[in-house]
C-alpha cells in the first residue's frame, strides 16, 4: 500500500530535475495526477497480461439473488465491493478463479434431524456429507466417515479390522472404535456389548467430496443462448456484463478473485493498492506520459551531449 502523495511528489521532484531546476508550473497538477492513473492502469494491465495480476487480484464472496425479468433462468448480483472486472483484458486472464459451493447447508453441534440423502457440509474440512439414513436429532457432528474405508463385514469373518475402518450392516454404516478380529461376534452388531467386545461407533455421514466446484466463465450471450441452456448450467456457468454477475438461478453463492478496473485518484492522501516495489515503474512511465505534454526529454543530459 502506498500514499499517493509519495508518487506524486517524486514525479514532481523528477521533472524539476528533466527542466534543469525551473520551477513545477501548479496548472500541471491535473496532468501530473492524469499520467500517475494512467501509469497505474496501464501497469496493472501488463502485469495482468502477463499472467502476474495476482498482486492487484481481490477475492469476494458473492450472492447472487437479483431476478432479472429479460432472463427468467439467471439470477444477478452487483459487484460493489471491489467494482467491475478490468476491461481492458480478456476475462479468462482477469479472472483468476472462481468456485461455487455443492451445498450451504452447514452441519453443526446443533441437535437437528436430517432425511436420507440430505446433503451438508463441514466447516472444519469443508467436505461435503451425505445422509445414509435418517439422522435423529442429536448432534451428529463427529459421525461421519469415509466411504474409501468400507471394508466388508459378516458374521465371524476373522477379519482383522483397525480403528478407523468402517462397515454396513443393513444399509447402517458403524466405525471401528478399537482394532480387533471379528470372531465370535454376534450377527447384529448393532447389540454388541462393549465391556465384551470392541465397540462399533454408528455413524450417518458419508463423505462425497469438496465443498468446492469450479465456476467457467462464459461470454453473456452464451449464458443466455436457450440452446445452450443446458450445458452452461452443468459446468456451474457464470458471466459479467459491466458491473453485474450473472449466474444459473440454481446457484446462489460464488467466491471469485479478480482484477478489479483501476479507479482514478485525485486525492493526494489517499492509500493506493499497489507493491511498493512497482513504484519505480509507476513513476518512470508517467514520466514518458509527462515528457511531450510538459516538455522535457526523458533522456539524461550525458545523453543529450553525446
């Protein structure tokens, strides 16, 4: 983060050095300001180009519930927070990525009964769960499991099973809560007694991936094309027209990062968001926008003399 007022006065500083010590004229403010905007923008717009827009990219979290009449199917939101995608770059390259979420259902402590095939999400990885059976109203929280490590189970089968590993019984899903061989076990093990045996944890919450699915922008008329109703909406689609987010109303919340459009400045106490270490390059490039509008040449005089 740098102070405007720092890049202006170093400018300023520069071109009394380029004039030979004459005085800096004060109807030069505007273009002096005009040309630091203008470095700052064309500056962004290279490193962005370049595959480097990460360092001006800014992340918000969207929803996304505006009905537009003229699209039946998509719903909109205003990009207010950081202001419209930049303009001057492809969006495949200013937009740097975006996700929506499979659910936003969270599943929490809270005593709450969930139906078969519910689907929920973790705070703590994430993940998304889904219901195998009815969950009771109780907190369910920590009973969930990995189908990976479903591993087969009957009665006395002398498989040796180790903490973790998980079985069904009855469309019932049950954690090994302490390693042991499975025999002489009885054939519901939903009775097995634990001061007899290892006990067998049921679990409701069957892990099926990140919470996380990458949106793909797509060109407005694209989004809109009825024949291509369908294909858009499976691939999370999404697109920006000027400073509104247009997605599939089946949608409601997405996360992007981009490279917001440059805003002028003219406040010289305003804080600009840009890396100190590009500073120099700001300067020397509204120095080359100065130079025929000022008059003065970026040369040095060793130059001019040779």
């Amino acid at each position: 983060m740098v102070l405007f007022d720092d890049i202006h006065r170093n400018v300023v500083a520069k071109i009394g050095d380029k004039r030979g010590g004459l005085p800096f004229e004060p109807f030069w403010f505007t273009d002096v300001t005009k040309a630091i905007n203008q470095a700052i923008a064309k500056t962004r717009e290279g490193y962005t180009r370049n595959g480097r827009g990460d360092v001006f990219s800014k992340t918000a979290m969207l929803y996304v519930s505006l009905p537009d009449l003229a699209y039946p199917h998509l719903h909109y939101t205003n990009l207010t927070e950081f202001g419209p995608v930049m303009s001057t770059v492809d969006p495949a390259i200013s937009i740097l990525s975006s996700n929506v979420l499979n659910t936003d259902v969270e599943l929490t402590t809270d005593a709450v009964s969930y139906p078969k095939g519910a689907r929920v999400f973790r705070f703590d990885d994430n993940m998304v769960y889904e219901a195998v059976e009815l969950v009771p109203a109780e907190n369910t929280y920590d009973l969930v499991f990995d189908p990976n490590h479903v591993r087969t189970w009957y009665k006395n089968n002398g498989i040796k099973y180790k903490v973790g590993d998980v079985v069904s019984s009855e469309g019932s899903y049950y954690v090994c809560g302490q390693a042991h061989r499975n025999e002489d076990m009885p054939e519901d093990i939903t009775l097995v007694e634990l001061n007899s045996v290892p006990a067998w944890n049921k679990v409701y919450w069957k892990r099926v991936g990140d919470n996380n699915k990458t949106a793909v922008y797509f060109p407005f008329w694209q989004l809109t094309n009825l024949r291509l109703h369908k294909e858009p909406r499976q691939l999370c689609a999404f697109s920006i027209v000027r400073d509104k987010l247009y997605m599939p109303k089946e949608y409601n919340k997405i996360t992007i990062t981009y490279v917001p459009e440059w805003t002028y400045v003219s406040d010289l106490s305003a804080t600009i968001d840009l890396p100190y270490e590009l500073v120099p390059e700001v300067e020397t490039l509204a120095m080359q926008f100065l130079a025929p509008v000022i008059g003065f040449s970026m040369e040095s005089a060793d130059e001019q003399s040779g």
